[in-house]
C-alpha cells in the first residue's frame, strides 16, 4: 500500500479511502514509536512514502468533499 499510484487510489470508493488513512496513519505513528524507542532510522524512507499516500489520499477526499 506504501506506494500507491495516484490512478488506483482515485478507484476507489470513499469508505475504502477512509479505512486505507486510518490504516496507513497507524502505521506512520506504530513506525515513529519505534524508531524513538530504538534509536534506528532506518526506516525513515517508509515514513516518508507513508505521508506521501496519507496526503494523496487526503487529496482526493478533499477533491471529492467528503468528510474526513
């Protein structure tokens, strides 16, 4: 789901858009916790496409005037 294309997320229906960000801002929060934790940034580049996707998302329910 990291790195969806933008044609396959405006597929999709606005309930599934919603479910996908509460999922992928779960992960960004469960991928920063660790990393605070460990110490290791190692992950940091999957963090950064996990934003990308919450904001193309955001984007496209903006677009469509749902509620977020």
């Amino acid at each position: 789901m990291i790195d969806m294309k933008i044609k396959d997320l405006r597929e999709l229906s606005t309930e599934a858009l919603n479910t996908k960000l509460k999922d992928l801002r779960l992960e960004v929060s469960i991928e920063k916790r660790h990393i605070a934790s460990t110490g290791v940034a190692s992950k940091k580049i999957k963090i950064t496409e996990m934003k990308r996707s919450v904001a193309q998302i955001l984007t496209l329910l903006n677009e469509r005037g749902a509620k977020i």
